[in-house]
C-alpha cells in the first residue's frame, strides 16, 4: 500500500525575469519516504525546494503541502515543514545556540527556558555532529561542517512532517553524512516526507526511496527505488542514452623528478607533528580525511592562504628559483592559483557581476604591475567565454551578478577563475561541493590534461570516489599531520578509509608515492637520501641506534624513511580522541550494528 502524498506539485512556473527557472513542473512526494530532486546545475532543483517551501511566490501552477498552500516562511514552519537551504545560513556573530533556536521563538519562548535551550542545542549538537559542541561558542569560530550540522539542528528542533535538504551533505565528510543518513532513516521511518537535492549520486543511490529528475525547469521522470541507478539518472538528467559514465581513466604520472613545490619542516597546527612534503611537475596529489584533521588547513597553507604553524612552503619559479610562499600574495606571485569549496566565505564577491568574479585576478594584476597591460577587455572576455564554456556554466547575460546563479553555477565560476589566472600550481579545496556530474567530468578532465602539461595540482576532496582514476597518489591526514598515503593507480576507496579512521600502519607515507616520493626511491636503490644539496653529518650514540633498530625491523639509522624516525622521536601530541560510532546498515536501510571506536 502506498501511503498518502503530503507534497503535491502541479505544472508549477517560477520564472525570474527571462530566466524560466521552472517551467510547468509537476511533482509529488509521500509521507514516510525519501525522495530526491535530480538534475544538472540550474536545472531548478533549488527554486523548487524553496517554492515547496513557501518561500518563494510562483508565477503559475498548484502547490499544495499536507493540503494548504503556505505562502510564508511562518506558515510553512506552522504546517510542519523544515529546510535546511544550500547556503550554509548562520550568524557567524551570534552563538550556537542562538542560531540553533534563530527563527524557531515563536514555537518555543513561551515554553522553554534559556537553561533548556542551551541544554537541548548542547545535546542535538553532540548528537549530531558526534562531538561536544560549547553553546556558547560563536559560530564564525566553527569549521564549514559544525556550521552545516547547526543548519540542520535548527530544521530538526520541531521534528517536521516535512523535512527539505538542499546539498546538506556537501560540507559533510563520510562519517557525518552516515550519521546524517541514520537520522533520516529515522524520520522517514516515523512518516516524516524527506526531500533531498543533491550531487552526490552514490550517496543517493543508497539512500532514496524515489528520485524526480528536472531538466531545464521541467520534470522528465520518476524513478522508483529499484529504478534509482547512475545510467538511469544520467539517462534522464541528460536526455540521452550515454551508458554509465564510467569511461576507466588512469591517473596522470609525472614524467620528470622535478619539483613545483616543496614543504620543509611543515606543520599546520602549533601542536601538530611537522613532515616535508614534495609535489612534482605533472602529478596531482589527492588530500583526503575525516573532517577536521588538518587537511584542509594543509591545502590551505600550500596556498598561501593560511599561515603555516612552523616550517616553510616555496614554490618553483620560471628560472629554476625557489620563492617563498607564505602570504596570498606570495602564492600568486609564484603563480598558485586556489579554488575554495567554500564559496560563501572565500570565494564570490556578491556584489559583483559574474563576469568580473571570473577575470577578477587579471584585472588587479593589470593594475598592479602593468605586466599583464596586454590583457584588455576583448582578451578577458574571451578568456571568460573559453572558461565557461570548458566548464558548462548555465548563465543569463555575463553582467548579471554571481548571486543570480544557481549555486552549482557559482562554483564553476571559482573554479573558471582558478583556470583563468593561468597558474603552474591549482591548489582545489574540496571544489566539486554542488557541481553537477557534466561539470565535474569537465574538471577531471582539465585538471588531468593541465597536470599533463607538466603543472601540479593539489586536491583536497571529501568525496573518496573522487580520487580514483584520477590522483596520482593521495594523502590522508589525521590529528593535523600526514597519516598514511597511497599509490592512486592501485587504489582502493576502503583502504582510504581505513585510514582515515586511524586503521592502517602508515607505511604508505615513506614510499615513493608518499610525501616525497624523490627520497623514497633514492633511498630504495640504495644511493644517499636526496635533499635539498645540504648533506648534515649527525653522530647517533650507540644506544640510541640500538633502540632506533630494535624498533624499525633491523634497520640501520640511515635506511629507515626519516618520516618513521620523526615519528619515533617526535613526543605524541595529547589529543581528544575523537569518538566514531560505526553503524552498519541492511538492505533495508535499518542499523544492523553499531560500536563505538
Ligand atoms: N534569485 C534569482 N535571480 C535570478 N535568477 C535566478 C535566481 N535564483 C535562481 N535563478 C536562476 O534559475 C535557474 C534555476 O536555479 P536553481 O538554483 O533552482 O538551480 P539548481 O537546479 O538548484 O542548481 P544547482 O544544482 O547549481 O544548485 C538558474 O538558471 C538560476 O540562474
């Protein structure tokens, strides 16, 4: 027996000056399920969340939530209906409770005391995000992830009959979205109606119970659970027959030793172990780790956009120089170029056009020295055209401002602008967040040939599938430093993950595709570690060598990989643990065991 349609959509039109962003869709949800909206960026998968919303007026059609209409925010949350919205909406000023309880006065000042509420986001907040969270905190000192659990807190305060959420697994890594999944599960199980829009297509694969697929403002097609395959979606959010888009790739191999950028005695937190790190010409190093690890401070540093805590990062330059790379200035002068997954905190410029937030380097580089005078407003534009065309982004006209796209459209202009600045070094931190599987297929594909050129890139992802057929070799951080690393052209996604979660030995790290990949193969055939033409001669007392040999399997001092050595020597840093809760789930999508690590 189906259960009862609680969200029912008919020939709905929304259009926004000549932008049809919907253009008679009909669709329609039931209580206990979870349905997904489907479709490439700009296809109006958002623009429906917030009409079903009742937050946005529509321009023709029905809409009809648990039988009302709601025309506003408040009717809406009156109905019983939550949205956790694509932005990531937070007062970065105010507390975490305050924005946990922002919006939601009228349903609870009368009947909850400060004390509770402080008491209750506490508790949601833990529950959520697996961690204690302080209440009190202000939630701009807070990473993009605990900001997305706190979107969701606020929808989950009033247990909704509806629950919407759009890309609210994108700032999530893998242990969040599964505890994200359960509560979902959870709610649909009690008739809660979820709608989800998201690009991560295994994750919805595995857990939608039906899928509605849009296409340019329309709906094309319904997919029952059994139906909800990749060649299915594609199928429909294309309008072509493609076949899985699985076309086997083999990451990019450097064809020379030679080194775009170096680390040497790096650390990114005060109190994390410090490790060298080289990347060659032609590789692309995937980064990866539970969030929170460091590996977003890492990329970060090797962009000049944070301060590393110790050590120092440099970039080649065109004569066979080394610069220094320690400010944002400094990156660009070594030609770094760094694209955000964040692009709400560093990326877009609201307030300016789309055009001027993809061109905008050039511009100030034109200012500033004169060096790039050649670039006028006709080469601009054609390097805007070629960028947005490589990348498939879905605008109006090129004056209109960034905030009129969709939010996947938004990202491929940071990442246009990434391109734009014709850099020897990408530096890409998380960038897929919210793009669609045409656009990132695109970048894959720019960034191999870009490293096939001989230029480097970095690339942070929290999406593990990302890296295959794709990295060179990837890195996996933990407790703020470099845990293990693995080979990309043998790579297993479970391997990764085991390591993310503390579960493998770390030996990866001293190989040749770990974090310099020159010493370990110097020191594999045998010849004199490699640096950077420094030879230091170091007596080691007797005893020490002793102890050093006893624990690294008979090895002489000078052949143990010196990343295993600072480990020894290196005091381990006192750290919260932090506590995982694994839980395993059937066919069904019911926990079939759990267990805390
Ligand atoms: N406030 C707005 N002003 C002008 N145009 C808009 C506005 N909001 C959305 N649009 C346009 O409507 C269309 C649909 O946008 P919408 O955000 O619904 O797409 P989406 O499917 O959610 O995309 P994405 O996957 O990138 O998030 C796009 O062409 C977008 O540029």
């Amino acid at each position: 027996m189906t259960s009862r349609e609680t969200i029912l959509v008919r020939g709905v039109k929304k259009y926004f000056g000549p932008t049809r962003a919907l253009d008679g869709v009909s669709f329609s949800a039931r209580a206990g399920e979870i349905h997904a909206i489907v479709g490439g960026n700009g296809c109006g998968k958002s623009t429906l969340a917030k009409v079903v919303s009742g937050i946005l007026p529509i321009d023709g059609g029905t809409v009809s939530i648990l039988g009302e209409t709601p025309s506003t925010p408040a009717e809406s949350r009156a109905l019983g209906i939550s949205t956790v919205y694509q932005e990531v909406l937070v007062a970065d000023e105010s507390s975490v409770v305050d924005n946990i309880f922002m919006g939601a006065d009228r349903l609870f000042s009368k009947t909850l005391s400060q004390e509770r509420k402080v008491a209750r986001a506490a508790e949601l907040m833990e529950e959520l995000s697996g961690e204690p969270v302080d209440p009190h905190a202000l939630v701009g000192t807070l990473p993009l992830g605990l900001k997305q659990w706190i979107t969701i807190a606020r929808a989950l305060l009033s247990e909704p009959k509806i629950l919407i959420l759009d890309e609210s697994s994108a700032a999530l890594d893998f242990d969040s979205t599964e505890r994200l999944f359960a509560r979902m599960r959870a709610l649909r199980n009690r008739g809660t109606t979820v709608l989800i829009v998201t690009h991560r297509i295994a994750e919805l694969i595995r857990i939608s119970d039906r899928a509605t697929v849009l296409r340019d403002g329309r709906d094309v097609g319904v997919l029952e659970k059994a139906e909800i395959t990749e060649r299915n979606l594609l199928a429909l959010m294309t309008g072509e027959d493609r076949g899985t888009s699985h076309a086997v790739h083999t990451a990019p191999q450097p064809r020379t030793p030679e080194r775009a950028m170096k680390a040497r005695n790096l650390a990114v937190w005060p109190n994390a172990r410090s490790f060298d790190f080289d990347l060659r010409r032609g590789e692309i190093v995937g980064v990866a780790g539970l969030d929170g690890q460091g590996q977003d401070a890492f990329v970060r540093v090797l962009a000049g956009v944070a301060p590393a805590a110790r050590g120092l990062v440099q970039v080649a330059d065109r004569n066979d120089g080394w610069l220094p790379v320690r400010t944002l200035g400094e990156a660009v002068k070594g030609r770094i170029a760094y694209v955000s997954g964040d692009r709400k905190r560093e990326g877009i410029f609201a307030s300016l056009s789309i055009f001027e937030n993809m061109v905008m380097p050039l511009y100030r580089e034109k200012k500033r020295a004169g060096i790039l005078g050649i670039i006028d407003r006709p080469t601009l534009t054609t390097i805007f055209k070629r960028e947005a065309e490589n990348l498939l982004i879905k605008f109006g006209a090129k004056e209109d401002r960034i905030t009129s796209l969709s939010g996947g459209n938004q990202q491929k202009v940071l990442i246009g602008r990434g391109f734009a600045m014709r850099p020897d070094v990408i530096v890409l931190n998380d960038p897929a967040r919210g793009i669609d599987v045409g656009a990132k297929t695109e970048l894959y594909k720019h960034l191999r040939a870009f490293a096939e050129e001989g230029r480097a890139v970095v690339y942070m992802s929290s999406e593990i599938e990302e890296f295959l057929g794709f990295a060179t070799r990837v890195i996996v951080f933990r407790d703020g430093a470099p845990f293990d690393a693995f080979d990309g052209r043998a790579l297993e996604t479970k391997r990764v993950l085991e390591a993310m979660f503390g579960q493998t030995s770390g030996e990866g790290l001293a190989t040749a595709h770990g974090l310099t990949p020159k010493r370990a193969r110097t020191e594999r055939s045998g010849g004199a570690p490699e640096g950077d033409g420094v030879r230091v001669q170091v007596s080691v007392p007797a005893e020490i060598k002793a102890t050093l040999r006893s624990g690294h399997d008979g090895l002489s001092p000078q052949q143990v990989p010196v990343e295993r050595l600072v480990a020894t020597a290196t005091p381990k840093v006192a750290m919260a643990p932090k506590t995982i809760r694994v839980v395993e789930f059937g066919a069904e999508g019911q926990p079939r065991s759990g267990a805390s690590r």
